[in-house]
C-alpha cells in the first residue's frame, strides 16, 4: 500500500502535469467522456444498439465467453458501454461495466507512453543507443549453438536503440537465445517452461521476463539478461514481449524511480485511470472477472492466479510488458488522449509530434515474425490496406491487446475508440464481429 507521503507527492506531480495540460488544452478537444448521449444526433439508430447487444449476447448464449463488456465512443461521446454475461459462473455474479481485468499486454503501450515523457522532458531520445544509460546490455549476435550450450557470436551491425525496445525490434532474448537458455535450464535440472513462463505463481503477481518468477524486483529479471547475446541484428526482426520489460526497467534507471511510481504519476493519475494498478488491497479480489475456458463445449473456471497476485503483501514486482489490471472505462481515458492526439482529463500527457510518431512510423521490416506487411510502431500495431482485422478499419488506426482476450483500436479518421474485453483462456476470435459493428453503428 502506498503511503501518505508518496500519495501526497504524486498528486502534486500530477495536479502539475495538469495544469500544463490546461493551457496547452484546444477547446474543441473532448476532456471527459459523455455519457448522457442523444444517440439519434450522434447518429446511432437505437436498431445498430439492438444489433450490438444481440451480438454479446449470443457470444454468452454459445458459452464462447463467460462474459464481455463492449466500450465505443466517437469525439468522446460514449455510444455504447454495456455488460453481458457472468463475472463468476458459479455464484451467479452478473458481469458489470466496472468490473477489473487482467491487462496482460495491454500494460506496453502504458509503459511505452510512460518512457515517452522522459523523452519530452529530454532525459533520453528514441534513437539513443541502449548502452548509453545500460553499458551491459548485449552488442553481440549469436550465430551458432553447441549440444552442450557453448555458443558462437558476432558483432552487432547495429547497436540496440530505445526505438528497437519500444517496437520489438531490439533482438532480446529472441532465436538461438531460446536454445541456449533450455540446454542451460536441463544441464541444472531446472523444470521445464510451460507457455513460455516457469510454472508456478509468485508471491507479486505476474513474471514473464528474464527466467526467475521469484524476482522481488524488475532488474533482477533484466540483468540477467545481459549475459546473453542478442538473437538477431537490432531493427531486423520482430520479436514479441521481452522489450518493454527492459524498457520498464530503463524507465527506473532513467527516472531513478520504480516503474509503477513514475508510470502512475505520469499516465495513471493525470488521466483520471483511478482503478488501474498492478497492485491492490486484498478486498479489491472481488472486483476481479474470473477466467473461463471452454472444454468439452462448456464453460469451466480457469486458473485464478493473476487475479490473485494483485492482491499480494508482497507488492514489489512491476514489470512493462504485463502486469496492469483495470475496468474498461479506464482504458477507455487513455485511448481517448491518443486519439486527443495527447491529452485528455485536461492534462496533456504527450505532445502531438510524439503521438504521431508512436502511431505512424512503421518500425519492422516488410517480412517479420508478425507476418508479411504486418506493422508496428512506438508501443502499437499499425493498419494499413493488406492487413486489417476488419475491412471498416481506416489506415491511420493503431491498435493492441492483452492475451486474454482485451482488446481497443484507436482510429483518428474515424474519431472513434472501441474496446472489448473478455477474460477466456485460448478464447475463440469474436472480437472482430464485434468491431465491425462497432463502426457500423455510425453508417449513413
């Protein structure tokens, strides 16, 4: 639990960030979300909301979902924001719009956003080289592994860059690196990773990143990392997950304050995104969707860890690719300030030219690990024509998601956020039904 020193100091930092935010504040940019909506003047007939709620409904019908909750707003102006279905199965517990998730992925674009305000404050550029504030971070290639786990490097072409962590680029723990941590793990008679994690929960929540889920702190994840080499050239692959963890951690070095400190003065509590945390006191358990999967054709309850560990005593572990939980509507604030181009709740997190730059520079090789034409910018997926998760989906929208079925999209030509979030283990892909109703509720 924070305490009240720490409390005070942050409030202070973010009624600061918002008074900056105010002046810089254009009168046409929504600053709170309506609720209270004519819909007939937004443009939304009260048949496309039938539609929509039909559509959740019948996800819960077939027992594809436990539960949904479906978040659209369009120049701030909330159209759609209903639940549907069971938060908990067993005891009957209908599902709310203020119900907390497990965020998984969706903490990375936070943590990028976060990294991004030491930028402004110019502590750190994009293109710096990592090792300029890390001197141990790795400047080899590996090229060949033995059987018994000896290994054959190469110079880097190019030294690893903050722009390469913030879009998967940076060769981290990725190819040949894999090999060499499971012939080690073998040789000590380690058990084997399940799903890419070590088996078993640890005492703080979610660890997905350097190889000890009993890690009290990030750098105890990240620094082991440095003794391996790099997978592949930085810039020249894409390879998922372990970058913004480093980031995370290149926040706490650059800041000098851990990563949930500065990620809640900076982005959390200047938004207004009071629910959102890696951590709680324990009676906020009850807030939590409880996970599902399906087998046999039927609902059953799922593994209840990551809800648990948010509730841990022993509350020091953050890390940047995952760990954040929150209710929808939360989420919804910090879309709403991408597409605000920066600001919302009167608070300008980010200048225009850095949102732009995070949202429309493609940072990966046309040929990727994603998978050809697939595009990533500073924190998020980029769309274009060859590859769009539904065809209404204009070309300046950015978008991600967390593994358990989260997802947004934040679409500039279109004014429109939308967010839609289950909590389903190996979930079936309804989420694009759901968007492509989504941005037909605002046909002619």
């Amino acid at each position: 639990m924070m305490n009240k020193a720490y409390c005070t100091a942050a409030v202070t930092v973010a009624m600061a960030i918002c008074l900056f935010g105010l002046e810089q504040t254009q009168a046409a940019t929504p600053q709170q979300f309506a609720h209270d909506v004519d819909l007939e003047a937004a443009g939304v007939s009260t048949d496309k909301i039938a539609d929509m709620d039909a559509l959740l409904q019948s996800f819960v019908n077939d027992k594809k979902v436990s539960c949904v909750v479906g978040f659209v707003a369009k120049d701030g102006q909330v159209v759609y924001n209903k639940a549907f279905g069971w938060k908990d199965i067993e005891n009957q517990t209908p599902a709310t719009t203020d119900d907390y998730y497990v965020l998984f992925s969706q903490t990375k674009a936070i943590v990028s956003v976060a990294f991004l305000t030491l930028v402004e404050r110019g502590l750190v550029n994009v293109d710096d080289p990592v090792s300029k504030y890390f001197p141990e971070i790795p400047d080899q290639v590996v090229t060949k592994v033995h059987e018994d786990g000896s290994y054959e490097t190469r110079p880097v072409v190019a030294p690893m860059t903050f722009a390469h962590l913030l879009s998967h680029s940076s060769g981290l723990n990725a190819g040949l690196v894999g090999q060499i941590r499971r012939i080690e793990r073998q040789q000590a008679g380690s058990p084997p990773r399940v799903g890419g994690q070590m088996p078993g929960n640890s005492p703080s929540g979610q660890h997905s990143g350097g190889g000890n889920r009993d890690s009290k702190y990030l750098k105890d994840e990240m620094l082991p990392l440095t003794k391996y080499p790099l997978g592949f050239d930085p810039g020249t692959e894409w390879s998922y997950h372990i970058s913004t963890n480093m980031l995370g951690y290149m926040i706490e070095r650059i800041s000098g304050k851990p990563l949930r400190e500065y990620v809640k003065q900076t982005v959390l509590e200047p938004l207004g995104m009071d629910d959102t945390d890696w951590y709680y006191e324990p009676d906020a358990l009850r807030r939590f969707v409880k996970p599902y999967r399906v087998s046999d054709g039927r609902l059953e309850l799922a593994s209840t860890i990551y809800s648990e560990g948010t509730v841990s005593k022993e509350q020091t572990y953050c890390e940047g690719a995952i760990g954040l939980n929150g209710p929808i509507e939360d989420y919804a604030k910090f879309c709403q300030m991408l597409l605000n181009k920066g600001e919302f709740n009167g608070c300008r997190i980010l200048k225009p030219e850095t949102v732009k730059l995070m949202t429309t520079v493609n940072r990966l090789p046309k040929r990727n690990a994603g998978g050809d034409g697939f595009q990533f910018g500073l924190g998020f997926e980029l769309y274009n024509e060859q590859k769009k998760p539904v065809p209404e989906v204009s070309n300046s929208a950015f978008a991600w998601g967390g593994m358990m079925g989260t997802q947004y999209i934040v679409d500039p030509e279109h004014d429109l956020i939308a967010l839609f979030y289950i909590n389903m283990y190996n979930n079936e892909p309804v989420y694009p039904a759901f968007l492509s109703k989504a941005y037909r509720m605002f046909d002619e």
